[in-house]
C-alpha cells in the first residue's frame, strides 16, 4: 500500500476542480509504477522522491502540469518528447499521456536517478564587460586605500560598483556616486553592504 502524504491529500482537495481528477490520477499512475515513492511537498507542491528528487505536479486557475526533475535527461533522449510535452501543460483529464507512455517516461526517470545520472550543467553566459569611468578611475588613483581594496576585490564585487558608477544618467548623479563609493571603498566596504547582514 503506497505512503501518502497528508499534505498532498489537503493540496489536491485545495486543488481547482477541474484538476483534482487529474492529480489524483497522475497520483494513482505514480504510486503504481514505483511503490516506495516518497511523497513530499518542495516549493508549495506535490513532489515524488526516488533517490533524489523524481517529479512534482502543480495546479493553477486554468492548467495543471507535471514534470520531471531530470527533463532535459530525458529530453536528451528523445524517446519521450510527446509524453513531456502533454504533461506539461494539461486542462482536462482528456490531456492526459496514455498510461503506457506514462510509465514509460516514468520508468527511465527513476532508472536515471538509479544510476545517479545529473542533470547537464548550464553553460556560464559570458557577461559583457564593463569600463572604469575615467572619473572612477581618477578618483581611485587619489585613494591608494580606495585603490588596494578595490583591487583586491572579487570581480563580482568590483562589477557592482563598476555597474553602479555606470548607470547614472546625470553627471551630478555620477560623481555623487563615486564620492560615496571611495569612501565605502576604503573602509572595506561592498557595494551592498548595507544588506549583508540582515
């Protein structure tokens, strides 16, 4: 007999009505195929654990969806595209995958995790870079304290005031910034100081 969690059961009868006979399905068609399922609820909605996180469903006003944690594993594949794609956007129980091709998807999802399968890692976007305001730089250059920490800073830290300094549209606004900024600078302080320890 499967372990259901409480908090499903009260998130399905929360449910729109349209969806609940299809989240109760989607439930039963879980439970069949694997039977030590952990039920959970992760980010406010129904998920399944099986060596690591499996799936989870959501419901809203006018569709509900069910998806894989491991999508584009199975994406990759290509075996299972037209059973991904209904469950990702459904509006009636008529949008449902064929309980075999369900299973399918379901079966190699669990199998992924099995074997311990990650997902792909996302490739780093390569953010433009940014230039020193010849204003910023004079004014570093008149602060040797200003400068060494400046440049000991992490390049993240170094971009936010770099950005900063930047986006001011006026030149008042400018150099009111780069005044403020040489002397955080100086004392050691980032750019967000202020909400580092909240």
């Amino acid at each position: 007999m499967p372990t259901l969690d409480p908090r499903v059961d009260a998130y399905i009868d929360n449910a729109p009505e349209f969806a609940k006979p299809i989240l109760v399905e989607l439930r039963k068609r879980v439970h069949a195929a694997c039977p030590d399922v952990r039920e959970t609820i992760k980010w406010r909605m129904p998920s399944f654990e099986h060596h690591g996180l499996l799936a989870g469903m959501a419901a809203f006003k006018a569709h509900l969806t069910f998806g894989f944690w491991k999508d584009a594993v199975l994406r990759s594949e290509k075996d299972h595209l037209d059973t991904l794609d209904r469950v990702g956007c459904m509006k009636g129980i008529a949008d449902l995958p064929p309980k075999a091709a369900f299973l399918k998807a379901l079966k190699r999802a669990m199998e992924i995790n099995e074997e311990g399968i990650a997902l792909p890692r996302k490739k780093a976007t390569k953010r433009a870079q940014i230039a020193m305001h010849p204003d910023f730089a004079r004014a570093l250059g008149a602060s040797k304290k200003a400068r060494a920490v400046f440049e000991a800073f992490a390049p993240s830290c170094k971009r936010e005031y770099l950005e900063w300094i930047a986006e001011a549209k006026k030149d008042d606004t400018r150099s009111r910034r780069i005044e403020q900024a040489i002397d955080w600078i100086a004392a050691g302080r980032k750019r967000n100081w202020k909400y580092e320890n909240c």
